[in-house]
C-alpha cells in the first residue's frame, strides 16, 4: 500500500474524503473544500487556524512549498502520522478551517 492510499485510508472516519491529482501529488478534499496534500511520503494538512500553525511549527514543521494559498498547508508531524486518532482528530481541525 502506498503512501497516498494508506492516508485516505486512515482518514476514513471523517467522513468521504476524496482524493484528486494535485502539483504530482494529491489534493484531499471534505465536503467540497481541499484541507491536505500529499506529495511523496509526505502529507500537508491546512492550517488556517494560527493556534494549529504555531503547533506544527513548535514541532518543526515546514510549509509546502508552493505559492499562493497552498503556503497555508504544513507537514503533519510524524507524531500525528503515527496515531490514527490524532491524524484524523488534525485533519477534522483541518477540514473544518477551510470552510
């Protein structure tokens, strides 16, 4: 299983999250609005909400990067990727900041 699959697959209790081509990579999207990325081995969640940048940044995550609005989506740090709860607990904060 890849990278890619294995992140929608984690995420499956959000809801129907769908994935669709991105800059190579993919974009996930919740109830018609993108809140991550994954390119490569990595994956970006959004982080409109300045309290849950600062939490990544602490953590020392790094925006993606690309300009314009995709400057607002950060790594996920391995400590979130490692637990199931949490990465679907920071993607539902994620979702619901793009709205």
């Amino acid at each position: 299983m890849n990278f890619h699959t294995l992140v929608v697959d984690q995420l499956k209790d959000l809801g129907e999250v769908e994935d669709r081509p991105l800059l190579g990579g993919w974009g996930l999207w919740l109830d018609g609005s993108m809140f991550g990325i994954v390119q490569g081995e990595r994956l970006y969640l959004l982080t409109a909400d300045p309290e849950a940048r600062l939490e990544y940044q602490r953590q020392g995550s790094m925006p993606y990067q690309a300009s314009g609005p995709y400057r607002e989506y950060y790594r996920v740090p391995a400590t979130v990727l490692e637990s199931r709860q949490r990465l679907v607990a920071a993607a539902r904060r994620a979702a619901g900041s793009g709205k």
